[in-house]
C-alpha cells in the first residue's frame, strides 16, 4: 500500500452503487462522489461521469427527499464544471477525457424518465452543455458547415 489514490481506481465502483436501491448506500455513494467532485484537482470524476448520470438522475426522483437533494446537489455542483470550454477535456492525447458523446446520450435516455421534473433537469443540462460547446450559430451568421449564411 503506498498510499496513493486514484480516481480511476475507485469512481467507476462508485458508478455501480449508484444504482443500487438500498437508501443508505444511496446517500453514501452521492455523498463520496460529492466529495471526489468538490476536493479532487483536475475534476477526475468528469471522466467517468457517464457511468453514472443516469443513476443520479433517477435519483432525482427518488421517493425519499434526502436523497434528492442530495442528487440535485450533485448535479448542480457538476454541471458547471462541464460547461468550461476546454479543448483539452475533448483531446485523445489528454490525461483526462471527458466523453461529451456518452453524455450527451445519458441524457437523450434520461429524457425519457417517468418524472417530469427530472426530464426537465436532463433538457436544461443537454441546453446548457450544447451552448456552451457548440454556440449559437445564428450569433455568427454562418451555417452548420461554417459557410456564411443560414
């Protein structure tokens, strides 16, 4: 043992208990993956965050409110992270790279939730997340190709 700690070692074991229905390793697991989100340099959960999206949002719906709260917490606290534009997130050659495409797909998938309240919190995710990485077309005047024009 010699100490060290990884996120990748330990964030995709999270992921599996994310969906667990036991209240308690509900609220224990949102609480760790809080932590790793909030203390970590670099947000090294960012990487993996599309292992458990979906789990999260379900919890949003959850029947207890804690544990809701505590899912929503989450997702706001994260959600801001994603929006900075960095183009070493996107890079293959990056130490850390956050899956924009698995993401994306997470919430496509989480739109169809039950819950309409964690359908809207998906649509205002997928809004956010697409604004900030691709802008607004319209805005430059060009076309989906980048040609001038719409």
């Amino acid at each position: 043992n010699s100490g060290s700690f990884t996120a990748d070692a330990c964030v995709p074991i999270f992921a599996r208990f994310v969906y667990m229905r036991n209240k308690a390793t509900k609220q224990l697991t949102l609480t760790w993956l809080h932590e790793l989100s909030e203390k970590l340099i670099g947000a090294p959960i960012l990487e993996f965050l599309h292992l458990f999206l979906g789990g999260i949002f379900a919890m949003v719906a959850d029947p207890n409110i804690a544990i809701r709260q505590s899912a929503l917490a989450f997702l706001q606290s994260v959600l801001p992270k994603l929006l900075v534009n960095n183009k070493a997130f996107e890079d293959e050659g990056a130490s850390m790279k956050v899956d924009f495409d698995k993401i994306l797909q997470s919430l496509v998938t989480t739109m169809e939730h039950p819950d309409p309240f964690v359908r809207k919190v998906a649509m205002y995710w997928m809004s956010r997340i697409v604004k900030a990485h691709m802008g607004d077309p319209l805005d430059k005047k060009t076309g989906i190709d980048g040609e001038t024009g719409i």
